[in-house]
C-alpha cells in the first residue's frame, strides 16, 4: 500500500495502489499517518520524497469506499465525518513532521490528490502532469482539498477550479505557486531526489526549527511573527552544530556536524 525505501538521509514514500491510481482510501491514510508517525522521531532522515506509483500521483478519495459507507445506519454520515477528519490529520501531519516532505507528481493529482500536493512543502511535476479539484463534476465540492490550495495558490483561481472542476497543467500549477518545479517526466525521479538530498545535506536541527517556524509564523500577525520567529533565531543560534557551522564559515572548511 505503501513503501518506503531510504537512501542516506532521504527516505522515499511511494503510494502503491496502481490500480486504484492511488487512491486515499481508508488503508491508505492509514499507512500514510503510521509512516509519518514514524519519521517524526526518525533524526537520521532529514528530508521526504512522497511519490505514487503507476500513472497517477493520487487521484483522490476512493469513491467506491465512499459510495460503500451510505449503508450505514445513519447513511453514512458518521463514517464519512472518520473519513475526513483522519484525511485533514494526515494533511497537517505532513506539515508537522520535521523533515522537508517534497511530492513528486506526475499523471493526475485530483481532488484529495491535489490537496496531498499542496500540503506538501515543496513539488516537483513531471511536464503533461495535471492538477484539479474537480469533484464538481459529479456534484462534490472540494471543500476540504480547498483548505490547503487557498494557503499556496491566488484565491480566485482556487475558488475558479472548484467551481469549474478545470484541470490545469503543470506549467499553470507552476505559475500558481502549487509546484516549485517542472521536469519532463523522464527527468522527474532524478529531479525531485536531486532537490531532496540537496535539502538533506543542511544542518537538520536547523531545518527542524525552521520547518515548524515557517507554519507557525504563517498564522500569526506581523508583530507576533516577528517576535516569535526572534525566539527561534536564538534557539537556532544556541545549537552548538550552528555554532560549528559558522566557525567552519569563517574558517572557509567544510563544517564538521554532528549529523555527519
């Protein structure tokens, strides 16, 4: 359902639902939320690669698992209530965990699919990769999945692909802020892993308190921001790692971690 396989200190999430083009069923936010409950203790990876194997990143929720929870009792309401609210706490966990979490996208990224992207730190598109939230089409609005695009994206055209159910191309997704970079497709593996391990190659403590720093001080005023964000340059500053990196700055050698 979901693999992973650790090069270095990159570790490398492939959802392996083919045939459902992996799909966020039940199974899958499941193995979702125990691997990255798992990395959030895990000092010895210091960045994530979140791919999807087949022709498809992700193309949503499974729609046959939804349809299958209206015999319920109570019609399913309860149990689709489950369904999101563990999707929204995998979405938050990926922010929370404190290894940069990069998605390697290519084929379709819809819906559920979309909101995974957006969630993530960073991205990388294969070209011809499409991006929507397109649930309605069949008369679903994206709701949940516009919580994380309308965070990385320009409002209106959030609120214009959930209305239309458009899917866009990766060279728009580009522009829009919702990838960071666009490869062609026999070039997307190498990419992403390259941007990885560029990543995994900092000092991790320091990237750990900038990860949680950078979400933080998203939700706060300016003022509060800026002192919060003063508190985190003196814990970073505090660091004796920090300390050898800038002494081997000043030095001009290469810095000795403890990491390393």
């Amino acid at each position: 359902m979901l693999t992973r396989e650790d090069t270095g200190a990159v570790a490398r999430l492939t959802m392996n639902a083919p045939e459902r083009l992996n799909a966020l069923s039940d199974e899958m936010l499941t193995a979702l939320a125990d691997t990255f409950a798992d990395l959030e203790d895990d000092t010895a990876i210091r960045a994530v690669v979140l791919a999807g194997a087949g022709r498809a990143f992700c193309a949503g929720h499974d729609l046959k698992q939804m349809q299958a929870k209206r015999q319920d009792e109570d019609h399913g309401a309860a149990a689709w209530h489950d369904l999101f609210v563990r999707c929204s706490a995998v979405m938050q966990q990926i922010q929370r965990v404190p290894q940069p979490v990069i998605a390697e996208v290519h084929g379709v990224a819809a819906a559920a699919g979309c909101q995974l992207v957006a969630s993530c730190d960073m991205a990388v598109a294969a070209v011809g990769t499409r991006f929507g939230v397109n649930g309605v089409n069949i008369g679903v609005f994206c709701s949940t999945p516009m919580v994380a695009l309308s965070r990385v994206m320009p409002r209106k055209r959030v609120f214009e692909m959930l209305t239309t159910g458009r899917l866009i191309e990766a060279e728009e997704a580009l522009d829009l802020g919702l990838v960071n970079r666009v490869v062609p497709a026999d070039a997307l593996a190498d990419a992403t892993m390259e941007l990885a391990q560029t990543v995994a190659g900092k000092l991790g403590s320091a990237v750990r308190v900038g990860k949680r720093a950078f979400y933080d001080q998203a939700e706060m005023p300016l003022a509060a921001a800026y002192e919060h964000t003063g508190k985190v340059m003196v814990q970073n500053m505090l660091d004796a790692d920090t300390d050898e990196g800038i002494t081997a700055f000043l030095d001009k050698r290469p810095p000795g971690w403890s990491q390393d």
